[in-house]
C-alpha cells in the first residue's frame, strides 16, 4: 500500500463507525494521522468530478450503419460494448460537447459520479436533444439529467444505493429486477410533469429507478442494465432503446 500510495486504516472501532452512519447517513470522511495536522475536507458534492472522468475529445467505435451519440458522464466500457454487440456505432462525446449537432441515430446519456446538478452544459444539451425527437436513454446519472432536463428535480439519497443485487419493480407488472448500482443520488418522482411517469421503483425503500416518457422514445434507468459484473437481467433495456432507433 505504501509503494502504491493508497491510504489505509486499522485500529478503529468500525461498529461505532457504521453506527454513526447508520444514524447520520453518507458523510464525508478523513483519516489524520497526526493529531496536529489540519486537513480540510474536500466536499466532492461541490467538485466537478464528471469533469474529471470525461473525455477530452471526440472518440467513434464502428460497428455498423446505424449510429448513437454516447455523452461520456464518466462510462463504464461496458456500455460501449452493449452496443458495438448489438452492431451499433457509437460517437463517444464529452459530457460538456454539443452533441445535438452530430447526425446521429439515437443518443444515450451516462453514468457517472456526483451531483447531477453540477452538470448544467450536458442537461441543456438534453433539453435540446428533446426537441429533436430521437430516442434518449439515460443511464444512472444519466436518468437524474435526463429528469433535470424534463423539468423535475433530484435529491441526495441519505445512504444511497451499491451492490449487484438491488430489487427494482416495474411499474404495471408484477417483475422485480435483480439489479447492479452504485448511486448517490435520485430523482425525485413527485416533480416529474405530466409527460413523464416512474417506469421502476427499488423494492427496498421505494425511491425512485427509472422514468419514461409517455409517448415519445425518452426513458433512463437508474441502475445499470450492462450490469459487468452483477446481473444481466435488465439488459432488454438495451433491446428497446435500439429497436427505437430511426
């Protein structure tokens, strides 16, 4: 740990720990080694961190005719490999790149770190997309821009959601998908307008995991249909989002 310089701990009461979280929720933390040292903490709600995990500059995955802007939030590769599998290109742009002027087949916006609200340049980039009528997924944080650009509004979660098997229902039927997330954030589903209803809600607290437009292409799942690793039963999401494409 030394050699590759990664911080680490031992010697704590980790119960009180996980108790004070328990009670408290997500807090942000610091390891002092010296009792006189005087390290501020660096808040990273308020730092651009999709900023710091987007691409520079444009990247293009070919694999076929048809074409989708990806909006790099800070991608798993994963995702790109969903759709180089199902033959699709993909136009992989900074999350703060105009993308509404490349000629495209569909777009998807994804995940990545922190507050979606930080992200204003790719939320109204969204709301231009809208206008153009083509299929919008977003994914995980991509679904809180993709509601930020629809109007609504998102909140932080007070433990948030992590791990490969978090229950999502869907709404108007009776399946309940296993499924793979790591966010800190959601939309809050009493702002949605009219134009948009809850498409999945988590099995465990009832917050919100996915909106959908009710008549044009727009949807956004807040877990993760590539799952890689965890469950792969949500990819159908994948499915419906190309058969969409114009």
């Amino acid at each position: 740990m030394i050699e590759e310089k990664i911080p680490g701990i031992y010697g704590i009461d980790t119960r009180m720990l996980t108790r004070k979280l328990r009670d408290k929720g997500t807090m942000p933390g610091k390891i002092v080694i010296d009792e006189n040292s005087n390290i501020d903490f660096q808040d990273p709600n308020k730092t651009n961190l999709v900023g710091e995990v987007s691409v520079k500059e444009v990247v293009e995955y070919k694999a076929g005719k048809q074409k989708i802007v990806l909006v790099d939030c800070g991608t798993k590769n994963s995702i790109i490999r969903a759709f180089i599998g199902r033959g699709i290109s993909v136009i992989r742009t900074p999350y703060d790149y105009n993308f509404t002027e490349i000629e495209t087949n569909g777009i998807v916006i994804s995940n990545g770190p922190g507050d979606p609200k930080l992200n204003t340049a790719t939320i109204e980039n969204v709301k231009k997309a809208f206008k153009l009528e083509k299929p919008v997924l977003g994914i995980c944080l991509g679904s809180q821009i993709l509601a930020l650009a629809a109007g609504a509004d998102t909140y932080k979660l007070k433990y948030g959601h992590r791990g490969h098997n978090q229950p999502c229902n869907e709404l108007g039927t009776k399946r309940c998908y296993i499924t793979s997330q790591n966010h800190g954030y959601a939309v809050d589903s009493k702002t949605l307008t009219e134009d948009w209803r809850e498409w999945f809600i988590n099995d465990n607290d009832g917050t919100n995991e996915g909106i959908i437009h009710i008549s044009k292409p727009f949807f956004a799942s807040q877990f993760h249909p590539e799952a890689s690793p965890g469950p792969d039963d949500s990819e159908f999401i994948f499915d419906m989002f190309v058969r969409a494409l114009k």
